[in-house]
C-alpha cells in the first residue's frame, strides 16, 4: 500500500501497478477504485472495457500535474509527452482530494 500525498496532504491511499500484467490489466473488470492507481512509466491511458468512468492525473518527472482529464467507459486518450506517471481514481475524486494542475505529488511506500 502506498500514500499519495501532496505537501503536508495525505490525499488517498494507492495501490502502485509495476509489473508487466498490473499494468496491463489497470482497473479492468473493476466495479470502482478504493483510493488511486498509480502507473509509473506511463504517457497515456484508455478506459476500453472498463466499467466506471476514472479521474486521470499526469504526471511529469517533477510529480507535478501537467494534464488532468476525465475518462468515460470506453474511451482513449491522446499520449502526453510530458508526463511520466499517471494517477487513476473514480471520477470526482480529485475534485473531493483538491488536486489541481501544476500541484506536486508525491508516491509514498
């Protein structure tokens, strides 16, 4: 279990998809997310077969948010070369969280 916090904010708890089939597999076949998923190495996403519309946050090497945007079931989104990481969590989220473009955030274990 990870944290995703950003300055003194603890925003959610994160569940980190490193290996090749975590990443793959993402938030399919998922009713709803507890918390964030984080992908690290990542540029951009889809929501092709996906149950639930997501909150995405881009990420770039800094941790700050250079792009966020919601994703509807059945969708895919355009790479963003900047980014290096993505934060996926159930649509309104990062709304309840206050995350914001140009905030820094930061995965801790």
């Amino acid at each position: 279990m990870a944290w995703i916090v950003s300055g003194s904010h603890v925003l959610a708890s994160a569940e980190v998809l490193s290996s090749r089939a975590q990443r793959a597999r993402g938030l399919l076949g998922r009713d709803h997310v507890e918390g964030a998923v984080v992908i690290a190495r990542c540029r951009w996403v889809h929501s092709v077969g996906m149950r639930i519309a997501i909150d995405v946050a881009y990420l770039n090497r800094a941790g700050e948010v250079v792009k966020i945007a919601r994703l509807r079931p059945h969708r895919i989104a355009l790479p963003v070369f900047a980014a290096r990481t993505v934060i996926e969590a159930e649509t309104g989220a990062f709304g309840r969280w206050g995350l914001h473009l140009g905030d820094v955030v930061e995965v801790r274990d």
